[in-house]
C-alpha cells in the first residue's frame, strides 16, 4: 500500500502542504494512489524526496531542482557525485565562515572589536594581536593572564588611545634619557622604570616586581623584543633592563 502523506512528512520534516505542492507542480508524484485516491509513496518515492530536500537545502529553486533529477543522463551515481561536490564545497565555505566568526569573537574577548580603520588609527603598526596565540601558550594558566583578559575585554576605543598615548610618550621620555647618557640605576632611569611597571599595573595585569624582573629579562632574551627597544636607540633594551633591575631592588631593599 505504500506510505501515506502524512508518514511521509514525519519521515522527511516536511509539511503535507508541501507534499501536495510537488505533486502539483510534477516535482514529487507519488508512485500509487489507495482505493480511496489517496496519495501512497513507495521507496522509490522516498530517494526522489531526499534529493529534493538535499537540492533545496543547498539553496536550488524547484525548476532546477527538476532539471536535475529529471536529466535524461544523469544516473543515480552522478547524482551521488554532485551531491558529493555541492557538499564540500558548503563544507568549505562554512569552515570559512566559522573560522571568521572565531576571530570575531577573540577580537571581542580581546577587547579589539575595532574596524580595520580604527585599529590602524589606534595601534598604527603595532598589531595587539600579533604574539595572542604565543602569550596564550607561555602564560595562559596564569592569574595575570585572565586578569589582562577581562580588563582588555572591557576597553573601548577611547581607552586603547589613552593606553597607546601614555606608552608612546613614556617611550619618548625614555628614550631621551638613555640618549642623554643617563645610567640604568640612576634616579630618574628608575623613577621611568617604575612608570613602566605601573602603566602595566594599571591597564592590563597586577605586576609585582619580580614579575616585572622576568619582563625585563624577557626584553633582552627574546630578540623580538630586543630589535623593538633597539629600533628606538641601540642598547636601549639592555638599558632598560638593567633600570627595572635596579627599581626593583631599590623597592624591595
């Protein structure tokens, strides 16, 4: 006797009306019909139906939905085949589209939810995010670590201004004073040296000082951020070591 309509829509997750709309339109004609006219499918009917379906999911209206299953050279491999191809190809493009609302949400727990011409007018070549990943493996299971997380997260543009501002103007300062032959353990060397731990303190983590001991040896071990330093005044990384050194033994004694 074959399955009913009203089966059929529960197998499928489709509507009788919809059933009745490709019966209609020559799209689904159930291979039977009961004593009574009713609509009856048969398996055959099934195979058709999940074809539709899978057409229709990938975005095809019913006329090419019918070309389709209707092609006189299309056998039921190629229909496999094609399947096949329209589904990786979707596969593809919604790995794509993941991937890209990942980054989306990274930038936002970042607190970077910027257009490209907002972070480039705030950060200009620096890219906050260029060292995310390696920061993550090196420090990830610190406290300090998800405490830069949640303050970052809650920064506006305006803030990544102010941050950036009082940086580069402490940059500026330092600069100067290493160029105006200030030794590392001299007062006003420190004094910056203790600026710098604070702005840290202030914007993104607590550091106590032997926290900002192991920044300041990271500043000569890792070269990236030697050739930063450097860039601004040769031996300026080396110089600003030796100041965090003496701050915080200075502190500390």
């Amino acid at each position: 006797m074959g399955y009913t309509v009203g089966q059929v829509a529960g197998f499928a997750g489709v509507t009788v009306r919809t059933l009745h709309h490709y019966d209609d339109i020559g799209l689904l004609v159930p291979g039977g019909r009961s004593h009574a006219g009713h609509r009856r499918y048969d398996d055959a009917d099934l195979d058709r139906l999940q074809r539709i379906l899978f057409y229709r999911e990938l975005g095809f209206p019913l006329d090419e939905v019918a070309a389709l299953l209707d092609d006189p050279d299309a056998d039921p491999r190629a229909h496999l085949r094609r399947q096949h191809e329209l589904l990786t190809a979707r596969i593809d493009k919604l790995q794509r589209m993941a991937a890209a609302v990942e980054q989306a949400m990274e930038a936002r727990r970042m607190g970077i939810d910027l257009t490209p011409e907002e972070r480039f007018e705030v950060f200009g070549d620096k890219d906050p995010e260029q060292y995310a990943e390696e920061t993550e493996q090196r420090w990830g299971g610190t406290e300090a670590y998800a405490e830069s997380r949640r303050r970052a997260a809650r920064y506006t543009k305006e803030d990544w201004q102010r941050i950036k501002a009082e940086a580069d103007a402490w940059e500026e300062r330092y600069t100067a004073l290493a160029a105006a032959g200030e030794p590392p353990a001299g007062p006003a060397a420190m004094d910056l040296a203790e600026e710098h731990r604070r702005h840290i303190g202030t914007w993104f983590f607590t550091c106590p000082y032997e926290m900002h001991r192991c920044l300041a040896e990271m500043y000569v071990a890792d070269e990236r951020f030697t050739a930063y330093y450097d860039a601004m005044r040769p031996g300026l990384a080396e110089h600003l070591k030796e100041a965090i050194l003496a701050n915080a033994a200075r502190h500390e004694g």
